[in-house]
C-alpha cells in the first residue's frame, strides 16, 4: 500500500522542537515526534510499538496502543476477518512479538 495515497493519513509536523529534542535522550526520533505532536494537539491515541516510548508516552498522559492493539480494534470491528494472517505478514517483515503476544491477541480475538 501507498501510505501517501491511503486517504485516511496526512503527513504532519511538530511545532515544538524543543519537546522533540527532549524526548530524543529517551527514545527514537519517530516515536519523540509522535509524543511531541499527540501532546501539542491533543490526541485521543497513539500508536507506539517500542516499549520505552509506551512508557514515555504514558509518563504523558497519553493512551497508547500499538500496531497489534489497531489489528484487534479492526477484527473487533469487522473490518478484517482474521488477525493471524497480518501477524504472519508483520513477522516475514521482520516485526519482532512473541509468540505469548501473539497467543493472548489471537485469544482476545477469538481466533484461538
């Protein structure tokens, strides 16, 4: 997929900088500019897959969930069948989860 072209995303910026750098002695620039614009615009949920930026994001105040917690929101709410095969494809690409992960996210979606 073209995420440039998917239609429900846009590119944004962070206005403060500053938030960034700071967050930048903790965590990884993607996930520092994630932090920094959900707290500039008030964000209802961000999407964190690295456990220190969970907890920094938390630290925050902000609700947080990850990309499995968006596959278990989409099964939930019919817009994929099954979760299995994106957890399959996620790891052929070098997405690191544990199978006990796995196991509690397909047993939450009724799969096992």
């Amino acid at each position: 997929m073209d995420i440039e072209n998917a239609g429900f995303l846009k590119r944004a910026s962070v206005g403060n900088q500053r938030v960034v750098k700071f967050l930048l002695e903790m965590i990884d620039h993607g996930e520092a500019e994630t932090i920094a614009f959900a707290i500039e615009n008030d964000v209802d949920l961000v999407v964190l897959d690295d456990k220190d930026a969970r907890k920094v994001a938390r630290g925050f105040g902000l609700r947080v969930t990850g990309t499995l917690g968006l596959l278990l929101l989409a099964r939930r709410k019919g817009l994929i069948d099954a979760i299995e095969p994106y957890i399959e494809e996620l790891r052929k690409n070098g997405f690191r989860i544990s199978d006990e992960v796995v196991r509690k996210i397909l047993e939450s979606a009724g799969e096992l």
